[in-house]
C-alpha cells in the first residue's frame, strides 16, 4: 500500500512516467451476481471503474490526481459525481472513453462537457440495462460541497447494489440508503467525511461489503475500531 501512495502522490506532481502506471497496485474485487461476475477496480483518488457484462463504468476519470493505467478498459459509460477539477477532468474521460459512450453528470458539469444527460438529486434511469440512481452528495458543516450540486451513484449490476458515494458527509439522505451490499465512501476531511462520519454512514447503510477512496491516509486502523462487530467486511 505504501507503494500506491508514493505513485499517486508523484502523479499528482505530473513526474510519474507512463510505465510506471501501469505498476500501479490499487484495490480490485470481483463479485457474484445474479446475471454474472462484476468486477470493481479503485484506481486512485476518487476514481471506480466497473466492469460487468461486457461493458464498463467509470466514475469520475480523472488525471493527473490518477494516471489511468497503460490500456484501461474503455468505458462504455461514464458517470460524473460533481464539477471540481479531482473530479471532472476532460482529459481522465478522452483517456477512457470510447467513442460515443454515454456521460451521466450534474448540471454544472454540463458548462464544461456538453452533450452528456444531466441526472438531479433523487433521479433514476437505466443505461445499457443497468439501473442507476442519482444519490444527493453534499456537506452539511462547510460549503465545499452544497447541497444539490453533487451526486453520488447507486448501480445495480444483477441483484447486486453498489453505492458510490461521491463527494460527502454523512447527511440524512446517505444514511436513509438501504439494501445496498457494496458501498465506496470517502475519507477526507474537511472536504469529505472523517472516521467517525464515515463509521457512522456505514454502520446506518450497513453494506455488506465497505471499500474507502478520496483518502488522504492509509492507515485505517482507527476506522477499523469503529467499524469492530458491525459484520461489515471492510477493504482496502
């Protein structure tokens, strides 16, 4: 792990060589569905990318804060949760889009990127026969993040639900979430949730499965302690 934070800080700098890219360690899961294998990849910072059924999503592509690595899997949709630069970035999405794939985002994120379907608060739809709702992301102590400007996202792959929570803390509307089995929180205070938001946002969802990204930290053992003999399995 200790590798992952040298290469994501030094990208983040721009020195990071395209080889070394593709060195990259970072978590990846694969899990049973009703209607197949779905496999999860966190690349860095706040980026997901899900590949289920011949297709693939990915959720805010961006670079330099990740350097995509050497051939990734086009993305047949991408989903953006908000407009700020770690987030939405023209050239993360040319790196992994294929030609004429779909973008799902916020209205603000259609001033910079036009042609994409703008998703609001509370919407659903489904996109290449995979449900997808659009979750409020926001903050409820500091205006990083206001409310009804950001999304997260809840993707239903077979009878598998994945929440990818964006850029939040954990406000009424994340912890009303229910019947989720994987969900993708941030940890990044002030922008985000600390320890204990993001323990207490996981102990109300209750996934079955917890993953951390948009972290500034690799050790989780706080979190961990907060998190004992709730039978979420946590990783990292």
């Amino acid at each position: 792990m200790k590798k992952r934070t040298v290469l994501l800080a030094v990208a983040v700098c721009g020195l990071l060589a395209a080889a070394e890219a593709a060195e990259q360690n970072f978590p990846v899961g694969v899990f049973k569905t009703s209607q197949g294998d779905l496999k999860i990849s966190l690349p860095g910072h706040a980026v997901a990318f899900f590949e289920f059924g011949g297709k693939t999503i990915w959720v805010d592509p961006t670079m330099p804060y990740v350097l995509v690595p050497d051939n990734p899997p086009k993305a047949d949709l991408v989903l953006i949760t908000h407009e700020h630069g770690d987030h939405l970035n023209r050239e993360g999405i040319d790196a992994v889009r294929k030609p004429n794939a779909g973008i799902v985002y916020t209205a603000k994120c259609a001033d910079a990127i036009p042609g994409g379907m703008v998703m609001k608060n509370g919407e659903k739809t489904t996109i290449l026969g995979i449900p997808v709702e659009a979750v409020p992301a926001y903050n409820l102590s500091l205006p990083y993040h206001p409310k009804g400007a950001g999304n997260g996202y809840i993707l239903t792959f077979g009878d598998l639900r994945v929440y990818v929570a964006g850029d939040t803390e954990n406000v009424p509307e994340v912890k009303a979430l229910r019947n989720i089995d994987v969900a993708i929180l941030p940890l990044m205070t002030p922008y985000t949730m600390s320890e204990a938001m993001l323990a207490d946002a996981a102990k109300a969802i209750k996934p079955k499965v917890l993953y951390v990204y948009h972290s500034r930290t690799e050790d989780y053992s706080k979190l961990k302690a907060l998190l004992k003999d709730t039978g979420i399995e946590f990783k990292f």
